[in-house]
C-alpha cells in the first residue's frame, strides 16, 4: 500500500466533480456550502478505493490530515474527514474531545454534527463513562447551539447501555429551547432509546415538559400519543 496522501482524495473527487448535481445538492443544504456534486454512493466507493489504495496516516498527523480536509471548501470535503476520523476511531480517545468539539463547531450543520456526535463523540465516551459524561454536561451547557446537539446525540448508538440519568439531565436542560434542531435532538434521542426500553420513554414524555415537536419525535413509533 502506498503511503497516506490526502490528495488522493482530492484527484478522485475533483476527476468526479459534477456541475450539475452540484446545484441541487448545495440548495438541499440551504446554500450553507458549495459542492463537488458527488453523490453519496460515489462518494463512498472514491473513499473505498482511497482507503485501500493508502496507508491510514498516524494518529501522530491525523487530526493535521483531517483539518487539511475539513477545511477545503466544498462540502463532500468534511465528508472525507469524517470518513477518516471514522476509520481510526479506535485511536481516538478522551483526549481527542475537543478537537472534535472544534470540527463540530466549524462549518456546522446537522449533516456533519449528526455523524460526528454518534459515531465520534459517542465511541469516545461510551469507553470512559465517568470522564466522558462529565465532558458532555459541560458541552450542554455550552453556548453553541451544535454541541449542545452533540451532547443530547452522543447516546443515540447505546441501547441498553444507555446513562439515562445524563439523557434525562442533558434533556432537561434544554426542553424549552425554541431552537428546532434541539428540539429534533431531543425528540430523535428519546425515539431511539424507545427501541430498547419503550416505557422508560413513554413514562419521561408523560412527566416532562417537552416542546411539541420534541414530543411528537419522541413518540412517533408508538400506536397513540399521549
């Protein structure tokens, strides 16, 4: 294998740059980023071929990789970022928190926050429950409307392992945000732990104040809402 060079990805993506899917694909996105106009699929199988073509890079230069990617302008770019962070996600540690937090809080949206927070975030955390809890109540508390989304996210992954306590308390904190992507955080966290213990969810709807659109996400699965 060939040693890692992110212009790999940049040579695949840019022969595969497409104009005319570029368009709808920044409108679907609200226009926040400009776009190569590479779909998903072909995205994912450039990313293949990258992968097995190079050498993952150290986790000495990752994060100086990943930035190098991140911060290019169009967005299938932080896609590839992630994609990297993801297949060295065992390397991560709590450690690596903020510079997570700084990706999440950089050209955010929730395409990019909703990969990072789960499969980032959550992997880091779900292997130092006490550190990484403690991290994650004082990004609720944070000022930046996307960590607090990352923060009520990074369970999503956890099933029966799930902290309710620090569900509940992060949720609490922010059930009378007017914010619509903290009110469909907190809708989405509680309809996912609903497949592991549906009444532990019906019983917390049924005893908080929650926002309507919190609680109809919460509940959408279930045959009747309260």
């Amino acid at each position: 294998m060939k040693r890692w060079d992110h212009q790999g990805i940049i040579d695949r993506f840019e022969a595969n740059r497409d104009d005319a899917q570029a368009t709808p694909m920044a409108a679907y996105m609200k226009n926040h980023f400009p776009f190569l106009g590479i779909k998903s699929p072909l995205r994912q199988q450039l990313l293949k071929e990258q992968f097995e073509e190079y050498e993952l890079p150290g986790k000495d230069l990752l994060f100086e990789e990943v930035w190098t990617l991140y911060k290019l302008p169009e967005r299938e770019y932080q896609y590839a970022a992630i994609a990297l962070l993801e297949k060295m996600k065992k390397h991560l540690t709590i450690d690596d928190l903020p510079v997570l937090r700084q990706l999440i809080e950089s050209k955010s949206w929730w395409d990019s926050v909703d990969t990072i927070a789960p499969k980032l975030v959550g992997h880091i955390v779900f292997h130092n429950r006490e550190q990484g809890g403690l991290v994650m109540a004082e990004w609720s508390q944070s000022g930046n409307m996307w960590t607090n989304r990352s923060a009520i996210l990074h369970q999503l992954k956890y099933k029966n392992e799930t902290d309710t306590s620090l569900l509940s308390k992060i949720i609490e904190q922010h059930s009378f945000s007017g914010e619509f992507f903290i009110q469909k955080a907190i809708g989405w966290s509680l309809r996912e732990y609903a497949k592991t213990d549906p009444n532990w969810v019906q019983t917390f709807v049924a005893t908080h104040s929650l926002k309507p659109l919190s609680k109809r996400e919460a509940l959408k699965h279930f045959t009747s809402i309260e």
